[in-house]
C-alpha cells in the first residue's frame, strides 16, 4: 500500500495539498496536542470504502481536552475479491494507517494509530489483533486495538459509513 497517495481533506471537503505541513502548523497552535491516526472500511456496492482520520485532539498544558481536529482521506478499493476476503480488507486498514503515518512522521509529535481490531477472541478481527499492533510498533508508531481505538470505531467510521 507503499505506493497509495493518500488525499486528506477538511469535513468541509477543503483539500490539503500537504498533510505533513497542515498538522505542523497545527501543533504550532497547539503545543499540547495529540495526534491520532484511524481507519475504518465499509462495503459500498461492488466497492470497500477506506476511511483515513487524522485526530488532532487539542489538549492543555494541564492535560485537558478540549475537542479534536478532523482531517481524512477516502481511498476506494474496486477489488471483487475483498467483497469475499474480510481478511485481506482488514489487513489493509492497517496498511493505510501506516501509510498515513508515514506522511506526518516528521511533524514533531509521537503518533498513535488506532485499529478497528477487537481484543475480544469472539470477534472476527480477532484473528488480526496481535499481527496488526505489532505491525504498526514495529513500523514506528504507538498501536491501539479495541476497545481503545476510538480514532477508528468512531472517527473513521463515520466517513466510511457515508
């Protein structure tokens, strides 16, 4: 997924030329704050819509939260296989959140991603859970996985829906 150009946006639908110097700029206003990488996909007729979240949670000098900045990017798999192979789609989401956190690596914060894989041994994304948060620490970033990824269950989750 190297090889994918992500294409990050305001939910206004403002394109963002460059996502490296849009979350710096960010920082440089909010010096506390915490950035969050999600995704989260959904089956839209015959094709997987990825959702990509950039969370820039603005936080306090005293550890305060006070709301977060929203960026993403939609890449659109038309593969038929991935209707079939929730394996492949799956894996694939952690790819794009390595991919985008590849983009912003050098903004001057440590980077957590958020995986819409579940602790839980009952749940199907189970099976992806340790290969996944491995996957993402080992390529550099702090890993999440449910029921702490809320960058991917909530954030993301709602562009993939729409």
């Amino acid at each position: 997924m190297k090889d994918i150009k992500l294409n990050f946006q305001r939910v206004d639908g403002t394109p963002i030329p460059d996502a490296l110097e849009y979350v710096k700029e960010w920082i440089s206003k909010h010096p506390y704050g915490t950035i969050t990488i999600g995704c989260d996909s959904q089956p839209h007729g015959r094709r997987i819509k990825y959702a990509i979240t950039i969370c820039m949670h603005d936080v306090d000098k005293y550890g305060g939260g006070h709301g977060a900045h929203v960026i993403v990017a939609i890449y659109q798999n038309m593969s038929p296989a991935l209707k079939k192979d929730l394996y492949t789609k799956l894996w694939a989401e952690a790819e794009l959140t390595i991919t985008a956190g590849e983009m912003i690596k050098e903004c001057g914060k440590s980077i957590a991603i958020h995986l819409d894989y579940n602790s839980k041994e009952t749940e199907y994304s189970n099976v992806l859970y340790n290969a996944g948060l491995g996957m993402v620490t080992a390529s550099g970033f702090q890993a999440f996985g449910k029921p702490y990824a809320w960058a991917s269950s909530h954030s993301a989750d709602k562009y993939a829906k729409e």
